[in-house]
C-alpha cells in the first residue's frame, strides 16, 4: 500500500483510480440513483474527460459501471463535459452536455440512453444530429457551457440555461426554449447577469418550497415557491447560490435581496467544493446536491497517489423558513445506515482555555452531532470590547467569546489538528455575530499543501443553541452549521493523525466564556464502493 493509502475515504463516492471532477446528469431510474461524473480514465490529473458512471440503491453504497460517454465524435472529441439529465413526464430521459469540439469550440450535445427498460443504463446513445447548440454572437466560442436540467414552460415548451460570461466580467445565465430537445431558440434576455463575477460554470435553477420541507420536480412554479439560482464562478471556483422569485410567464427571475445575488452573496458551501449539481429524487421526493471536493496538494502528489478528488456526501437542500435567508442543506438520512457504536457526552464543561479529549477510540470515520451552550451572562463581557471585522481567524487566536468547538483528525500531541469552532464577534453597529470556521492551518506537516482558513458568519436565532454536525472520513471533513445554514468542506493531509492515531477533542478557547457541550459520536461503518459485478449475473 502507498503512503497514501489512509487518505482513500471509506464512505464518500471516488473513483477507483485517476482523476474525477464535477458531478453530472445525476438522476433515479427504476430503482437505482445514477451518478455521471468528469472523468479521466488514463491519468490522476485533468484531461481526456469522459463520463464515468456508477449506480447506488441508497446514494451511499456504490457500483462503478463502464464509462457511459467517451470523446469520440468531431463535436465532443477534446472532451465529454458537463451536463444534466431531464426526466420527462413520459418516463424518457434526455441528456445534455457540452462538447468540447475538435477546434476547441463549446457546443450542447444530446444524449439518450439506448434502453429505457435496462436499470443500468448503460448504453447512451449521442443524437445524430449533434451539436444541439453552438456558441451565439457575442459570446466566446470557448466560455459557453454546462446546460442545466430543463424545466416546463407554458404550452409544451421546455426551458434550459447555459452559463457563460458577457464583455470581460460579466457572468450571465442564458435562457433557451425548447419542445423537443434537438432544436433550441434562444430568448431575447438571459435569466441573470451579475456584474464583476466573470464566466459561470454550472449553472443551476431549481425551485424550492418556502413552506415545506418536500422537495420540488424542477418544473413545478406557483405560490409557496421560491427558485434558486447558483453559479460556479471560474474566477474563484466558488459556487455562490441566491433565492429569488421565478415569473413562469416572462422566465425571469429576481433575486430576493440584490446585495446578496449571485457570486456577491451566500455560497453554498465555504471550504473546498465546486461545480455543485442538484436532482429531484422522484423516489423519495427530496431535492439532493452533489458537490465535488477538489485537492490541495500537488499535481505530483495526485499522480503518485493515482487519483484525485472526491464527491461530497449527497445533501438534502430545503428552505429555511426560520431565516428565510438561505437554504438548509443536510446529509442524505441513508448515511445514518453506516452509523456503528454510538458514545454520547453530556453536558461537558468548558471552561475558558480547556481541552478534553474525546475517548472514542479510531476517530477516522464519524457521524458527529454537537451542541454547545454558552453562559448567557457572559455575553455581557463583550460590552467592553472593541468590534472586530466579521473574518475568521486561526483557531489558537483567542478572543473573549472563542473559538470553541472540535478538533478532528488530531494526533495526541495536537502536532496536526483541523478545529472546527464558532466565533462570537462584536462587529461595528455593536451586535454580537457568529462565525463558523474550519482552521486548516496546522491539518498537515506536509509542506506542499494549501492548509486555507474558511469561515463564515452563520445566523443563530434567538434561543437557539449552537449546533455543529461533523462528518469525518480520513481525509475529508464536512461540517454543517445550524442544522445546514452554512457548510464547510474541507480536505485535508495529516501525517501524524492518521488511523489509529487520529483523535477527537473538544476545546474551548475563549478567555470569557463558559461553555458546555452535548455530543454524540457515531463511530461510521465503511460503504461498499466496488464494481458491479457483472459476472455473477
Ligand atoms: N468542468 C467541466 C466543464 C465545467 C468545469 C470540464 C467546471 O464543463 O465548466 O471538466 O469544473
């Protein structure tokens, strides 16, 4: 086995070797949920993409599938991009994506699967007559991509959007309509244009409930309904969301409050994490997102490792109708299966400066769900103190009211630690804020990696506790902030904190403060993430 092999995750979906970026066309077809993805199949650096493919009962555990499209037409043969799928209302699924052509231009290709009655899906079949789409007047030729999941308009007519990029700096979401997805127009205004955010990747719109938690088909509009509208900004490999209101009749789209629009707002997720894609999932009735985590190490270490990135755990996106702010997003409950021996701490005090290590055993694989609690009195200590801007900053930085919070994939002698912690500031209009952050500064002694700060401030609601879940998987940390308000994702190359080695500890830094924490641990079983096994058939 190679020095890496303890960062190969147990329970999040990877290829079995080489590279792999964005998720595309995800969908659940007679039973099984579908996941495409980008896909070198010759080397662990980026290159000669293809769809890769692979099929789940539950989203967790996995069958890799042969590769489901390769470059191998004029209008696709520098690569099979990204793009989505569209079930119909007759059951048939159609798939758009972009091809990079022979001259490097980007074109909308459509695909079908050549059997609708194969669960597998298997077979895909390219339109004859592709490309579908090519680059409109000014637009590059080579800024022109990722087609979105289409959604119904009035009398028969599909709509889909293309992200793109206008003059040098504006992003924009162009509309085209369809009735047959082989002959598109494009409509006389775009969806969105947000100035100083540069080319959008990945475009995605889907429609959300505002007074429910059940997931939406993509065409469903009405009353009740908000849309949101994200964007991966190429600029920053950020994706960045906002909600807004969608007017069906003239297919535009408002953002609720234009300081927050896209790419200049909320992003979806605030560590490592890209090229993001939601689904209906008709089976259960939810909206799910795949977002894919990129390395931060080197090239050279990708290659000698043979692969790179992995997904994130699929996420269940709803409204919150407590902040009416922002989405929610929440593992997908079927990663409660993996869930082993549960150990539970109640009401650990923390005071000002402490540390208690977590005794858990391995703490490579956890389901982690924490709640802290703060003196409220002591929130009076903040009156004196001089506002502070609303950053993050490392997690030994101490501050009246933080951080406190956990410390995962941490060896004995806290040589390697990724806290994860809140931050109460007391910003310039004199309120109290929190901030969530993850500290990847002293996550490795690796010296070849970006070790980053990520944080955000996260709305805590009047009589709210602070509440953190944590999923840990060897090399990946995924932390969600009050119930799924805001999202870091990390990954992360400890040295020392590895197997057997890697602790948990709970840690309070503020000088002022006292906290208590509640916790339960799950120790996580490892999913089956294998081929499928075609023979035994
Ligand atoms: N990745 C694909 C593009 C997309 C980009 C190429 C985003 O279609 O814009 O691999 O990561």
């Amino acid at each position: 086995k190679s020095e890496f092999a303890w960062q190969r995750t147990a329970y999040h979906f990877q290829p079995e070797k080489n590279w792999m970026n964005d998720p595309d066309g995800p969908l659940f077809h007679m039973g099984w949920y579908h996941l495409f993805y980008q896909y070198n199949p010759d080397s662990a650096v980026w290159g000669n993409i293809t769809w890769g493919h692979t099929i789940s009962r539950d989203l967790i555990h996995w069958l890799y599938l042969p590769l489901a499209m390769v470059p191998d037409h004029w209008y696709d043969i520098n690569g099979v991009w990204t793009g989505s799928a569209t079930t119909l209302p007759n059951g048939t699924i159609v798939m758009l994506y972009t091809g990079d052509t022979n001259d490097a231009v980007q074109v909308q290709n459509l695909a079908y699967p050549a059997n609708l009655s194969d669960p597998l899906l298997l077979d895909w079949v390219k339109y004859s007559d592709n490309p579908v789409i090519t680059p409109p007047t000014g637009i590059e030729t080579d800024e022109f991509r990722d087609p979105t999941t289409a959604w119904a308009g009035p009398n028969g007519t599909w709509h889909i959007l293309i992200g793109s990029r206008l003059n040098t700096t504006i992003g924009i979401a162009l509309v085209y309509e369809t009735t047959d997805f082989k002959t598109y127009n494009l409509l006389d205004h775009p969806l969105h244009t947000v100035n100083g955010t540069g080319m959008w990747e990945c475009v995605d719109f889907y429609p959300i409930s505002t007074n429910s938690t059940n997931g939406l088909d993509t065409s469903v509009t009405g009353p009740g309904i908000k849309h949101v509208l994200k964007a991966s900004l190429d600029n920053l490999k950020l994706d960045y969301y906002a909600i807004g209101t969608y007017n069906a009749e003239n297919v535009t789209w408002t953002p609720d409050d234009q300081e927050m629009d896209v790419g200049i707002g909320l992003q979806v997720d605030y560590g490592r994490y890209y090229a993001s894609k939601t689904f209906y999932d008709q089976n259960k009735g939810r909206r799910i997102l795949w977002g894919w985590i990129n390395e931060t190490d080197t090239e050279y270490d990708d290659l000698a490792k043979g692969w790179a990135s992995v997904q994130t755990i699929p996420r269940v996106v709803t409204y919150d109708n407590k902040t009416r702010t922002n989405i929610l997003q929440w593992p997908v409950e079927e990663i409660e299966s993996l869930r082993l021996n549960c150990t539970e701490f109640e009401d650990v005090a923390l005071e000002p400066g402490s540390l208690v290590p977590l005794d858990i055993g391995m703490a490579t694989q956890l389901d982690i769900s924490a709640e802290f609690e703060i003196q409220s009195d002591s929130l009076e200590a903040m009156l004196g103190e001089t506002p502070t801007e609303l950053e993050c900053s490392v997690a030994n930085n101490r501050t009246s009211l933080g951080p406190f919070g956990l410390a995962v994939l941490a060896d004995e002698s806290l040589s390697e630690l990724t806290p994860i912690y809140f931050r109460i500031v007391k910003t310039a209009n004199g309120s109290l804020m929190t901030l969530f952050c993850t500290d990847e500064s002293r996550s490795s002694k690796a010296t070849e990696v970006f070790r980053r700060l990520y944080g955000t401030v996260v709305p805590v609601l009047h009589g709210e506790k602070f509440t953190m879940r944590i999923l840990v998987d060897h090399s990946i940390v995924e932390s969600f902030a009050q119930g799924g308000r805001r999202v870091i994702t990390s990954r992360v190359y400890p040295t020392e904190a590895i197997y057997g080695n890697a602790k948990l500890f709970l840690f309070n830094n503020a000088t002022d403060l006292n906290v208590t924490a509640t916790l339960k641990i799950w120790e996580m079983n490892s999913a089956f993430i294998h081929p499928f096994p075609f023979n035994e058939m």
